[in-house]
C-alpha cells in the first residue's frame, strides 16, 4: 500500500503541471517579428512574448499584436499575417486625424468600443490604421509584455 501514495503523489505533481502549461499557453504566446514597420523599437527576427487580453484591456502607447486586413493582391493577404503595432488609441479615446487618411472622413470623435487605432513605429514601412482604418477588437491578439533581440 506505501507504494500507491508515491505514484498518486507523482501523478497529482503531473497533472498540476500539465495544468499549468495549457493555463500559461492560453494566455500567452511568443510571435517573431517579420518586417521593419516598429523599427526601432522592435526589428525583424526579434521574438515578442504576447499576453492575451481582450480589447477592453488595452490603452494607447501599449505595443499589440493584430491580424490587419492586407489589400487583395499583397503577398500577406493569402494567408491570415499578424502584425505588431502600437496603438494610438483605444476605445473611448479621442480619434487621431493628422496622419491618419483613413480616419479623416470618419463620423465621431472617440474610437468606437471594440475597435484599436494602430500604426507602426516606422511610419514609412508600415501598413496599419493610416490606410485601413479601424482594427476590430476580434483581431486583436494580445499585448507585448517583453521582447529580445533575435538577430541583433
């Protein structure tokens, strides 16, 4: 009998554990940077570790990942792509217009809820809500919480 309480002891550790992970990878995630949009904050080959949150929970100046809505006939339209940006205003906040073609003929003056301004870094590198708009909170993937430098 002395024997059981050691296996079911290991057994409850495995479980606890394998509990963990699935809890630790529903919530986060590491995504590589591809492209020079953030340069220089972020680069290309840099790996991002990316906290899921919901749309509520993100403010402006925070840096997102999302999947944006690439023109037909871009190589990153075939496939679904995500993007890191920074985001220049979250719901509630104040539109942003100098910059922002897309929003400039756009009713309201506060971002609707569930919807992100983002744009990138390195504006002239970068596809973002200057041409398509608002991003929908369902395309939002999370939050940069850390990031290193992968190719520096």
């Amino acid at each position: 009998m002395r024997a059981a309480a050691p296996v079911a002891a290991v057994a409850a550790c495995l479980a606890a554990v394998a509990g963990g992970l699935v809890w630790v990878r529903r919530r986060y995630v590491v995504v590589s940077v591809h492209g020079p949009s953030m340069e220089p904050a972020y680069r290309s080959g840099d790996r991002v570790w990316v906290r899921r949150v919901p749309v509520t929970a993100v403010r402006a100046g925070q840096v997102v990942v999302v999947g944006l809505a690439f023109p037909e006939g871009w190589d990153l339209a075939a496939g679904k792509s995500w993007s890191i940006k920074r985001v220049a205003a979250a719901p509630g906040d104040p539109v942003p217009r100098d910059g922002f073609a897309a929003l400039e003929r756009v009713p309201g003056t506060t971002v609707p809820d569930g919807c992100l301004v983002v744009s990138g870094d390195n504006a002239d590198h970068s596809y973002d809500s200057r041409h398509c708009g608002y991003v929908p909170g369902d395309r939002l993937l999370g939050v940069v919480v850390r990031g290193s430098a992968g190719n520096r």
